[in-house]
C-alpha cells in the first residue's frame, strides 16, 4: 500500500515501512499505528491526523512472501534476512522503475518488533548494492538516507540480559515474584552463551530460542498482564488477542475491500494479522544479530534512530538501549557520553528521553507499549518527522 505525502510530495522524502512478526501485515500499521485511515471495531474509519504520510510518500510493505494478501510459489518462502533483503531490494527496484519521481528522493527503511532485523538488513543490503551498480548498470541507485526501528529485535545476545530489568518497571507494575527473579537471573547467562554459539552454528539457534524464550519472557507471560504493554492487563493465551484487532480482520476480508484492493481471492488467502506458517520458517533467524549491519550503516553516514516504548516487554527499552549504547561504531564514545536528555514535542512537554550523537539517535518513549505510534501518535509523528527532515530529536 502505497500514500503519497499530504505535504510536498514532489519534495518530501519515500518510506518503506515493515512490521515484524515474524510474518505479520504491515496492512496492521497501516490501519492500527502510522497510516493515514483508521479503523474502528464498528467498522467504520476516521482519518488518523498523525500518519507518517503527513510529510512522507510511505509504502506499507507485505513480506515475507505469503504474509498478508501476499503469494508466491513455496520456493518464494523466506527464512533469512538475506531473503528478506534482497526480495525487498528488488520490489524497490521495479517500484522506482515505475515511479521515476521518486528515485531522487532521500529513503528510509523503518519497521517494528522483527523490523530491528529486517530494516538493517535490507537497508545494508541496499547499501551494498549501490556500491556495486557498476556490475548492473540497469539498476536504479537508491539514495538511502536513514532507518528507523520502534521496539525491535536486533542484537539478541544484548537485549535478553535485561529481560529481568522491567520487573522493576517504572509503572510499579508487580510481574514477578523474588524467586521468578532470582531464576532469571540465573538464566541469563546460559541464554546468552547460547546465542553466541548460534552465530557461529546456526544449529544452535532453535535451542537458543527456545531456552530465552522460556526462561527469560515466559515468567511474564503468567503475570496476568499485556507483555505488549504492562499498563493493560490480559490473560489471553494469544497474546496478540490482547489488542482485539478482530474488527481488522473483519474489515479487509469484507468483498468491497477485497474487490477495492485487487485482491485476487483465487490466489490470495484470507487476510490474518499473522502467518504462523510464515513465521516458522525463521526458527534460525530469530537468535541472529543484526548489529553489525547497523554499525555498518552508522560508519557509512546513513542515519540511524532506535526508539522503544518503555511499557513493552517483548522488546523492552532497556535492552534496545543496551545495544545500541554496546555497538562498536566510530562515534561509540562520544554517543555514550551524551546527555541523556528530555524529549520534547509541541504537545507533550516530557515525552521521554533522547540520546544522540551525529547520525546515530535512541529515544525512549513515556506511556508506551510495543506500539509506539498507536499509543503515542502526537510523540511519533513530531519524533519521525524531525528523523526525515534532519532535525535535532
């Protein structure tokens, strides 16, 4: 889906956005989070005044292949970040082909959740691939300007050993008890010495998973509470029932919508907010880092912000923080002594705390779950747009 930008589209800068999963519909952003129509559990739509195509051209992408109303042929699946990234780079491909407008533009690749590896993989891949046009000279160079990621996964080995950390939460939410605690704790480094092993044998990695996942969100998943967000609470066994987007199903499996889309029933499934199917098949993917992808980016003078609602547990902020500030980049030092200092928008004085230096920001966000732009619209659309336009966050 694509939004052209309610600003200067002649001018303003051309998005992709991904959400994670993996193997779930962007069409959920885009009808949930930073897209420019809402959908109501009465069916009906509002105009969301903070979509991301206010001073953007956005596309919301569907991928891997099968997510969505997406299709292809079983040898089309995905199971890597090097199948993401190159599909992606190719989509874009035929895209500026057809819409040369937009091949001058500065782009940024942002995304959600499994986006913190998607987006630096894609975004590297398309780095790589510009600086090897001269062996295709039929491809479009693509002027890759930033990369943005909210609540991502994309140095495993980092973010799990502060799983335990948002047991002490800012909300004084009660998730866990002394001796839950003390066992995590205890896990910790058997989770990570698992996932180092699995970068080097990939073998590893469905065991690593499968022991972090276990022992280092499991616990929470008995709290009673969203791990999405801890400020809600929800004792659904499918977490994803937390946020009752059943309307969204409802709405863009109705025939007017399919017959509006395109969709071709024949070929296409019915519309899930995520494909299970799809998922599986990154089973060795999920433990793999992607930060050196992004520290590859960093040094290449592409712009970089990590921002993570502190509500979420999943991929809770002080992990992301913790990552970002451990990446090995050449301003390391100078982004680990800068302030830490207030984010502030026109219509939310403390809206939570930013970190930068150079080409390379992190930003917590206040009252927030996983989903930054849903829960704090006003906060995402001022962060984003600043990000785009090169401002000072």
């Amino acid at each position: 889906m694509v939004h052209a930008s309610e600003s200067e589209p002649q001018k303003d800068p051309l998005v992709l956005w991904l959400t994670g999963g993996p193997g779930c519909s962007s069409m959920m952003a885009l009808l949930t989070e930073n897209g420019p129509c809402h959908v109501h559990p009465d069916l009906s739509t509002q105009i969301n005044p903070y979509s991301w195509n206010g001073q953007a051209n956005v596309i919301w992408l569907d991928q891997p292949t099968g997510v969505g109303f997406s299709y292809g042929s079983s040898v089309d699946y995905d199971s890597s970040e090097l199948n993401i990234a190159e599909n992606i780079y190719w989509f874009l491909q035929e895209f500026l082909k057809k819409h040369p407008d937009f091949s001058d533009r500065e782009f940024f690749v942002t995304g959600e959740s499994y986006g913190g590896h998607y987006v630096p993989a894609t975004a590297s891949y398309i780095l790589k691939a510009n600086m090897l046009r001269h062996l295709n000279p039929d491809t479009v160079y693509i002027n890759l300007a930033g990369i943005a990621v909210g609540n991502g996964l994309t140095d495993p080995a980092e973010q799990y050993q502060h799983s335990v950390d948002m047991a002490f939460n800012s909300y004084n939410v009660s998730l866990l008890n002394e001796k839950a605690i003390e066992d995590m704790r205890m896990a910790q480094p058997v989770c990570r010495e698992l996932i180092l092993k699995c970068q080097k044998e990939q073998q590893m990695c469905a065991d690593a998973m499968e022991f972090c996942f276990e022992t280092l969100e499991g616990p929470y998943f008995q709290s009673g509470r969203n791990p999405y967000d801890i400020r809600e609470p929800c004792a659904e066994e499918n977490v994803m029932n937390c946020f009752h987007f059943e309307h969204i199903v409802e709405y863009l499996n109705m025939p007017a919508i399919l017959a509006e889309l395109g969709v071709d029933e024949h070929k296409s499934k019915p519309w899930q907010e995520c494909d299970g199917t799809v998922g599986a098949e990154f089973v060795l993917d999920e433990m793999l880092s992607s930060a050196e992808d992004v520290k590859l980016l960093l040094d290449a003078g592409v712009r970089v912000l990590i921002y993570a609602g502190d509500a979420d547990l999943m991929c809770n902020w002080v992990g992301n923080q913790a990552w970002v500030m451990a990446l090995d980049w050449s301003g390391k030092e100078n982004f680990t002594n800068a302030p830490n200092r207030p984010l502030v928008t026109s219509d939310v004085p403390d809206a939570g705390r930013v970190r930068a230096f150079e080409n390379l920001a992190f930003i917590r966000v206040f009252n927030s779950g996983h989903m930054v732009p849903m829960d704090q619209p006003a906060v995402s659309f001022a962060m984003i747009n600043k990000f785009f336009h090169d401002q000072d966050l």
